[in-house]
C-alpha cells in the first residue's frame, strides 16, 4: 500500500468514527444536565483531540520526530480556527458567531493564554538557564495548570448560567430519554480508540511523507497531520451544525484548542531528550501567531455580533479566519522549504 493511500485509510477511519461523535456528545449533554457549552469544551473536545494526543505521544517517542508533533499540535489550532470561517461560510441566517452564547469568550481568552506560552517556550529556552535541571521545560507546568484552571472556570460560569436559564424557565428541550447510559458509554469508547489507533498511525506516514515530498517535518505536521487528524472536528462541527446545536459546534472548536495546548505539554513530558520548544523549529512561531491572531478575531466577532453578512455568504471576520489560515501555511511552507 503506499504511502497516500495508508493516509487516506487513516483519514477515513478519523472521519467515520468522528462522524458519530456529534450525536453522542449532544445525548450526552441532555443526560448530564451540564449542557452543550460544556459537553462541547471537555468531552467532544477531549475525544475529538485523541488523534492529536495519540499522534504527538508517538512522533516524540517511537518516531521520534518532535517537529511532527509541534506542527500537529499548533496546525490543528488553526485549522480549528479556520473551520470558525468555513461554518459561517455555510450558516445562512447570519454570522456564526453572532448566533452563538458569549460566555465563549471565556474559553477564547484561556487559548490565547496558553497559546502564547508556547509561544514563549519557543522564543526562549528557559531549560538552558535559572538553573532548570528537568528533562522538560517549565512551560509545560504553567500550561497544565492554567488549562486546569480553565476547565474549572469554564465549568463554573456554564454552571452559573444554566442556574438562571432554569429560573427563568429555559430549561433544555429533551430528546433523548430513551437512550440507555451503557449505549452512550459504549459509542463514546468504541469511536474514541479507533481515532486513537489512527492517530497512533499518522505520524509515521508524516514522515515517511517528508521523507518521499521533501517538504519538511514543520510544513507536513501543520498541513497533512494536523489536517488529518483535525478530521473529527470538521466532521462533529458540522454535525452539531445539522442538529441546531451551534454552540456545541463552536464548544468543540476552541475546547479543542485549551486541550490542543496540554496535549503539547504531555508531549513534553514524553520526550526525554530535553525541553520539545528547544528541540522543533522556530518556524512553528508562524502557526503560534496565527493563531493568537485569528482567536482574537474569534473574540471580537464574539463582542461585536454584526447582525447580516455585508460580502456574500461570508463575513469579515469568517472571510479573515480563512485568510490568516492560507497565509499562515504560505509562511511555513516557505520558510519551512528554504531552510538549511
């Protein structure tokens, strides 16, 4: 079998598993009572990220190809990002993030703050000095704990405000009572390790991929890894889309990216060759940027909430989404490719 044809059997497996995840995700928010907000940042988050987890623990030790990791990890942060644009592309009534909770904000501002700590481990190598003497750098401590302050914060405001829904009679609309619990566990664990086995797979055809193209770790991990295993987000993203359920779709994206940034953390802790910032390409600044950029987009139009599209089917800040992410692959392949 070769190599295109291994990617696109491991693409097609994320895809069919993660296809289902949507759905589970929705009858796991009604069972819970903990809603979609919720559900969408911790548990279809979390499983639709196994492919990035899997993919980054196995580049940095069977494979050993950090920069496979790094460019996953922050590649599937802007294409997560990108499918903010992609969504609203398709969303008629208006721009998607003018239809969506703001109490998304929250998890928004949490990305940019541990976004930028990788961005600070890249620019820095603080493993080097204050007398550091751990195999992994101190970033990776800062990010963990600001990520389990974000899941509690978030936790508590969703908990707030599905408090005042229910008091003023807001209460959610049942649709699943006859869905046993075992079946909701059941799907979740089925679906949840065959994206994990997949995304086991992916780096080694990343590299063997490199290896044939020439393109270079930095450019395949942040365009056909990352692409590939980002898969289940596009998929349960649009699916949430077709069940009325935007702000789970909008959940998913940026709780992908909170948990994006631990996943890079771990990654760090599995490589024991020295802190991974120090070890990956400074290349991988450009997809760091980017993505700080194009959340803050995210939050403005999140602020603002235009009412209609002033250019089309699309918005300003959909249409800039799209826009970073293309210039943002421009820059890696670039530079990636005209590196020594």
């Amino acid at each position: 079998m070769s190599v295109w044809a291994e990617w696109t059997v491991c693409a097609t497996m994320i895809l069919i598993s993660g296809s289902l995840l949507s759905r589970y995700a929705d009858m796991a928010a009604e069972k819970t009572g903990m809603g979609r907000t919720w559900i969408g940042i911790i548990l279809l988050a979390t499983m639709t990220s196994l492919p990035e987890m899997a993919t980054g623990l196995s580049a940095v030790t069977a494979a050993r190809a950090p920069d496979l990791a790094a460019g996953d990890v922050l590649g599937s942060c802007v294409f997560n990002l990108m499918l903010i644009g992609l969504i609203d592309l398709f969303h008629r009534p208006g721009p998607i993030l003018s239809r969506v909770d703001q109490g998304h904000i929250l998890s928004a501002g949490f990305g940019v703050l541990l976004i930028g700590m990788v961005a600070w481990g890249l620019l820095i190598p603080f493993d080097r000095f204050a007398g550091w003497r751990l195999w992994f750098g101190p970033t990776s401590l800062l990010i963990l704990l600001l990520y389990a302050v974000a899941v509690g914060r978030v936790f508590q405001f969703e908990k707030d405000r599905m408090a005042r829904d229910a008091k003023g009679g807001k209460g959610p609309l049942l649709q699943y009572q006859d869905i046993p619990a075992a079946h909701l566990c059941r799907g979740i664990a089925l679906h949840g390790a065959v994206i994990v086995a997949a995304g086991i797979w992916l780096p080694f055809i990343g590299g063997r991929i490199s290896t044939i193209t020439g393109w270079g770790d930095t450019f395949v991990g942040n365009l056909l890894v990352a692409a590939a295993t980002s898969l289940p987000e596009i998929v349960t993203s649009f699916a949430a889309m077709r069940l009325g359920a935007p702000d789970l779709a909008i959940a998913n994206l940026f709780g992908s990216n909170l948990f994006n940034m631990a996943i890079l953390a771990l990654d760090d802790l599995a490589f024991v060759e020295g802190a991974l910032l120090s070890h990956v390409s400074t290349f991988h600044l450009f997809s760091a940027v980017a993505a700080l950029m194009m959340t803050g987009i995210a939050i403005t139009g999140l602020i603002y909430r235009t009412q209609r599209k002033r250019w089309g089917p699309v918005s300003w800040d959909g249409a800039a989404l799209i826009i970073l992410y293309l210039l943002n692959l421009l820059f890696v392949f670039s530079s990636g490719n005209s590196s020594p």
